[in-house]
C-alpha cells in the first residue's frame, strides 16, 4: 500500500530520517519502492539527467504529468511529490491549472515549487484546496541563470532570509520543506524552528531527511558529481543493494558525512 502524507508525519514525529529519491520513470520508481525509499520526487532534474539540457528550464507541464504517469505505475508504496516546471506557477491560475494536471492526469501526492515569498499566496490557496504542498528554498535550479550554482545563506542577511522563507512558506501551508546547498548550521536551525520534515539536499547532516537524484546516487553523472552526492554503487553488487544503501545510510545517519557538506 502506498504511503499517505500522515505516514511521513509519523515517523517525523518519531524523529526518524526520511529517504526521498528522485525517479522519472516505472522501474527507477519499483526498484526505489522496492528498496524503502519513502518519498519519490519526479523532479525537473529529469530536463537535466534524462533529457541531457544544461539547466532544467525546458521542461514542460506535459512532461512531468507522463513521467508521473511511469513513476505511479512502478511505484508500490512510496509517497510521490512532484515539481512543478519553470514559470507553470508564475501566475496563481496558471499554478492553479498546473496543480489540476499534475494531480488528477499524473497522480501526484504532493506538489513542489521552488521559491520564498514570492509563492506563499500559491501555497495558501493550493493547501486551501487540500493540495499538498513542499516548498523548495536555497539553490534554486529553476533561477540558476540569475543566481548560479552556488551555496546559498553564507551571509548573515540571506541566511535570515531564507529562515524567514522557510516559517512563512509552513505558515501559509506547506506540509514539507527541500533545502538544498545551504550551511549545515542554516539547515540545522531551519529544521529546528520548523515544525515540517526538512529534507536536504547538500545541507548537512541534520535535517529531518535527505534527497539525491537517482543518477548520483548510481554514479550516472554526465559530468562532474557535485561533492555533496555518494555513488553507493561502488559498493554495492548490484543497483538493487545500492538503492538499499542509501535507505541505509540515511536512516543510519552515516550519509552524508562532513566529507559530503559544503560548508558547517
Ligand atoms: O528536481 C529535483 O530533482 C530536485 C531535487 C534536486 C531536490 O528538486
């Protein structure tokens, strides 16, 4: 049986680490299941890891309702968030539509958009019209072309930005927060003052979860791997134990290390 939002809440509650992976297609997404992994993002990443575009801006609404469609089919028992693509929510209606085509064509769980302030008025009507919402703060890959690659929150006035992001997007509703490539330090203070799971993703060690994406964690990178990502396979006998690693690893604490953070 699939896992419903009340389920991660619990073991949220328990304190125990939750494991998102992203998958955008039905085996990726029964060989995720399989292995334990509890939350499954179609992430736009796919414009970037299976469509081989420098930056995940191309996507479309249409192509992460059918990759939806593969991962649901493939998935037994995992909760599925999915992203919204670039621009989809830049106007309320538009989010709106998006929402509708995501939710009732793809058969999402629960929606993901990227952005601070900018998206609490989308957050509040879409939590308002019982759509569950994650929010997505620090690197932004959907604004890389105006911020780039980098960490976010070193400074003292963009970390207390994004921990003020953070408390208005759970205000306004969000069920569940992303925080990628920020200060372990941030991350962990952002986690404590929310009273939603924190997944991270380059953030550190104490969020309430971690994400990677499926190819990083295979080591099926079409360049460089970021120095926040681990290749389990080169460990494991098979994708299957690699997969199995992971859960492992985060439920265990023992990923990431400090040899995984970009900065304490
Ligand atoms: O699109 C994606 O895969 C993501 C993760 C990197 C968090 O947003």
């Amino acid at each position: 049986m699939r896992r419903r939002l009340s389920d991660l809440k619990s073991l949220y509650r328990k304190g125990e680490k939750l494991v998102c992976l992203t998958a955008y297609d039905a085996a990726q997404a029964h060989w995720a299941s399989a292995a334990g992994v509890e939350i499954i993002l179609v992430g736009d990443s796919l414009g970037m890891v299976v469509q081989g575009h420098h930056t995940t801006l191309p996507v479309t609404i249409e192509q992460m309702v059918y990759h939806t469609q593969m991962v649901q089919r493939g998935n037994q028992q995992a909760y599925c968030v999915v992203d919204f693509p670039f621009m989809s929510d830049a106007r309320p209606e538009w989010a709106l539509e998006a929402a509708a085509k995501l939710m009732k064509e793809g058969g999402a769980n629960m929606l993901k958009l990227e952005g601070g302030q900018r998206v609490v008025p989308i957050v509040q009507q879409l939590s308002a019209l019982g759509v569950p919402v994650c929010g997505h703060l620090g690197l932004l890959p959907q604004s890389v072309e105006k911020h780039g690659y980098a960490l976010q929150g070193k400074e003292a006035s963009s970390a207390l930005r994004l921990l003020d992001d953070a408390v208005a997007l759970q205000n306004a509703g969000a069920e569940m927060l992303v925080l990628e490539c920020v200060p372990a330090s941030l991350a962990n203070e952002i986690t404590m003052q929310l009273s939603i799971p924190v997944i991270g993703i380059g953030s550190g060690a104490q969020t309430s979860g971690q994400v990677l994406v499926w190819h990083d964690v295979l080591g099926i990178t079409l360049g460089r791997a970021p120095k926040f990502v681990k290749n389990f396979l080169t460990e494991a006998d098979s994708i299957q134990d690699a997969l199995a690693q992971y859960v492992a690893a985060v439920k265990s604490q023992t990923f990431p290390t400090d040899q995984h953070i970009l900065a304490p």
